[in-house]
C-alpha cells in the first residue's frame, strides 16, 4: 500500500489554487489505492533554522527546537511518496514550504561523500528516504516561471538521496478558483487529467511525459488570461481610487 504524505506552503491553505490541484492528484492517487495524508504548512508551528547544527553534532537525526516539525519529519520519512506543494514566489518556493524544508536537515547525516557523478553530498541517516512529486501554480500565464522551482527541487532530492517522480505545473493558476462558469467545462477537463496523474503516479511509479504536458496545456489563451486580469486589477484598483 503506497503512503502519500502532501506538505502544502500555500498561504492560503485549503482555500488556494495550489489545494485545488493537490486534493484532485490525491482523489487519483486514493483510487489508485493509496493512503493519504495533507498537511497544510500555514496551521502549523514552525520556527526558523537556527543553524546551529545541533542535530548533527549533540542530539544526531533530532533537532533542539521544539514545535510541529518532529511529526512533520517522521510522516516525512514514513511516506513511499512526498507532495511538495507550492505557489511560485518571487520565482521560487513560499516562505512556508522553504522553512519546512530548511528544518529537514536532520534527516540527513552530516559526513560528506560524492554521488555518483562526482558532487559531494551528505551521506544517508536512513535506508530509505520518499520519492517526491512537485506540484505547484503561478499568477503568471507561461510555463517558464517554474525552472527555478524544478531545478531547486531536483537538487533538494538529490541531496536527500531521493528523486524526483513527477512534477506538476500549472499557470496561470487563479483560473482554477475564478468564478466564471464559461470556463469550468475547461477545468473539469484539466480535473480530470490531475486525478489520472495521481492514479498514475500510484501504479506506475512516476508521472510520464506524455501525461506531463498534457497537464501544462494552457487552460484558456494566454492572451486571454492576460487581458483578464489586468482588468480585474484595474477594477480592485479603482475601488480604492487608484
């Protein structure tokens, strides 16, 4: 039985856009069989890293601040499969996700080796760390705002000696919770391909290609949504006189 564990930074919670693909990819992957679990960063109580290393060298594999994070760590490591959810911040991960993911360091141990392409790494504390699939949404209507996010979780799986099984990407993503019901005929359509991807992810181990770029395929025109929401900014804007 494959055990799903979704750590969501959004702000927003269970009310945004990135809980809105998260909960259709976990309908999926419940078909599918799968246990899951969804944790919402925003009600938890996590402190900053204090980088004091504490947990490598004085308590190894615990760390000294006391908070949500010790649960949050063992259903870490107790899922086949992590969800890293976010929306794109100034090009990157929340400030939620990014502090939940500086306090995984014990996770690790802190002696050095190379992996197998030269690149020195710390070396495993367990026998088996999760996979990770990324799912995550941006404001902005093309696909290329998420390279930074891709590129940051590849390396952070790498550097806990797991890897990265499916990424799913939407712009664009206020879309999704716009009340115009011109466009749900679209969404149920892109409902759909998330729950497959779930279901998918469960059975076969990874989200393929293919079932990858049919998720990134623009739910309305990017012109379109770009026009649109210039003018709702406009309206908020003259509310206010502005």
């Amino acid at each position: 039985m494959t055990r799903i564990a979704v750590f969501n930074g959004s702000p927003h919670g269970s009310e945004g856009n990135t809980h809105y693909i998260v909960r259709e990819f976990l309908k999926g992957a419940e078909k599918a069989g799968a246990v899951v679990e969804n944790h919402f960063l925003v009600e938890k109580r996590i402190s900053h890293c204090k980088a004091c290393l504490r947990c490598w060298t004085e308590t190894p594999g615990t760390c000294v601040v006391k908070d949500d994070m010790q649960d949050l760590t063992e259903r870490f490591m107790e899922a086949d499969i992590v969800v890293m959810a976010t929306p794109v911040h100034v090009d990157g991960v929340s400030g939620l996700l990014k502090n939940f993911m500086d306090r995984l360091i014990p996770i690790v141990d802190p002696h050095f080796e190379r992996d197998p392409d030269g690149e020195s790494r710390h070396v495993k504390r367990y026998d088996r760390y999760p996979k990770i699939v990324v799912i995550s949404n941006c404001g902005l209507p093309e696909m290329s705002h998420f390279q930074a996010i891709s590129h940051h979780m590849k390396r952070m799986a790498r550097n806990v000696h797991s890897e990265v099984i499916g990424e799913i990407y939407r712009s664009h993503g206020p879309i999704l919770t716009y009340p115009n019901p011109m466009v749900e005929p679209m969404r149920i359509k892109y409902r759909r391909l998330l729950r497959k991807a779930g279901k998918h992810v469960v059975e076969k181990g990874r989200l393929s290609d293919d079932l990858k770029k049919k998720l990134e395929v623009a739910i309305v025109p990017e012109n379109m949504y770009f026009d649109g929401a210039n003018r709702e900014f406009d309206k908020a804007l003259k509310k206010i006189g502005k």
